[in-house]
C-alpha cells in the first residue's frame, strides 16, 4: 500500500474545516499528504474583485498547505463553474496519478452547496480512472495501478440540505490537533468577513469547532472529531479493506455497519 493521502475539496479553507485534522493524524504517522481545492476562491470576497481574491485565497491556502506539510496543487478553475465535465475530470485524474493515494478524502455526495457535491464526483471519477490506461489525463500522466478508497467527509452542518443528520460510519477524535486546525484554518484570513456577512459565521473556528464537538456529542463523547463515510469498494479495492480505520484505529471509532 502507497502511504500517500489525497484531500480535494471544492474552496480554499474546505479541507481545512473538515478534513485536516485526519491530515494531521495521518502525516503524524509517516503518510505523504496532497492538497488540492479544484476552485480558485475567486467569489469569496465582498470586498475585492475576482482576480484580487483568487490572489489572496491562492497565498493562503499554499501557506494552509505547508503548514499540513503537504503537497499543494494549484486550482482548476473559479468558484462555482466546478462541474463533472470531461476537461476537469482530465485534469483532476492528473493530480490523483501524480500523487498516487492510497486514501481520497474528499466531500459528502450531498451537500450544501453545488460546488462541494460536484467537486466529489470529480474525485470519485478521477479516482476510478487513476489506473485506466485507456482514460488519458490532462496533462498526460501514466495511469498507476494500486488501491484506493475513498472517504467523504461531514457534510457543512453535519446535515443534509434538507435537514436530516449524517451520522458518520468512521469518527476520528482530532481533540489532539484542535488548537492546530483553528491555527490553520486561521490562515484563510480573508475568509473571516465573507463568511460573517454571507452564511452567519461570526467565527469560522469557533463554527468549525462547534460542529467537531456536536458530532462528538452525538457519538457520546467529548473532545472536537472528524467524521467519515467510506464509499463502497467496487471499482477501487478489494472488500473490506479501510485503510483509513486501521492507520487511525487508536484515535477512531467505528459506527454502524462493518
């Protein structure tokens, strides 16, 4: 098994909210780690233009990125033009050869926003191609054989759009980290005033850490965790198989159906 783990969200400060305390976690016990938001962040902004905007979200999530010691690959394109078309599944099945994971971690299939639902099937459609060598990538890299398994995180609210609660099947306690992942969530900086005016977040950290310790609640424990929903393997590995579960086991909870 490759020791390599692929985070793709939609937005420049998404992987930090709902997926960098497993980073943590798993770059702590010796995994290679890659970051990758397919938009740019470009509308995250009451303030500056587009091209301003990208700019600044661009410097902060590379900053983000080395901070989780992970590799940064640029975005693909502007903030809500993220659809499951042919080119940006070209170009998203490049990034997941060139790094190879043997862990997607990536967004809920429903969300509450169209970018973060479309950003998970691109992943789950690159991921499938990763060792198809008649499916070419853009730029052209060489498909590479192995195993993945693809993991979708907490969807925004820890709820479905229409209000139902998502109960992960894997929970991963990131107490450990919490100080760190606000620290690094922090550094989107121009997110701040966005998200107060726009959805209500009068702190992004303190909203992060507020949904962290829900889930925690609802599993009957303390502390700030992260949830996951292993996708089905057909198609990616052999059955059974959860990488993710067996590397964190000693920080994880298993719930519902093995």
């Amino acid at each position: 098994m490759n020791r390599s783990v692929l985070a793709i969200a939609a937005h420049p400060d998404d992987i930090e909210f709902v997926m960098a305390g497993t980073l943590m976690h798993l770059v702590d016990r010796g995994w290679k780690a890659h970051y990758l938001n397919i938009a740019n962040g470009c509308c995250g902004s009451m303030e500056w233009p587009p091209e301003k905007t990208a700019s600044i979200r661009l410097e902060e999530a590379r900053r983000a990125a080395v901070s989780l010691q992970a590799e940064f690959y640029p975005p693909l394109c502007d903030d809500l033009q993220i659809r499951y078309s042919p080119e940006l599944l070209a170009r998203v099945a490049a990034i997941v050869r060139l790094a190879n994971p043997s862990i997607v971690l990536t967004h809920s299939p429903i969300d509450y926003m169209a970018d973060h639902e479309q950003a998970c099937q691109l992943a789950v459609g690159a991921a499938f191609v990763k060792g198809v060598p008649n499916f070419s990538s853009m730029p052209l890299v060489p498909a590479v054989a192995g195993d993945v398994a693809i993991y979708h995180a907490q969807p925004h609210g820890n709820r479905t759009p229409l209000g139902d609660r998502v109960l992960p099947s894997l929970a991963v306690d990131v107490s450990r980290w919490r100080v760190r992942k606000g620290e690094v969530l922090s550094l989107h900086a121009s997110q701040k005033d966005w998200l107060d005016a726009t959805q209500g977040m009068e702190s992004y950290v303190k909203t992060m850490e507020q949904l962290g310790d829900e889930l925690g609640g609802w599993l009957g424990e303390t502390g700030l965790w992260e949830g996951w929903r292993q996708r089905l393997h057909l198609g990616y590995g052999p059955q059974g198989w959860d990488p993710l579960g067996d590397e964190l086991k000693h920080c994880a909870a298993k719930i519902g159906n093995p």
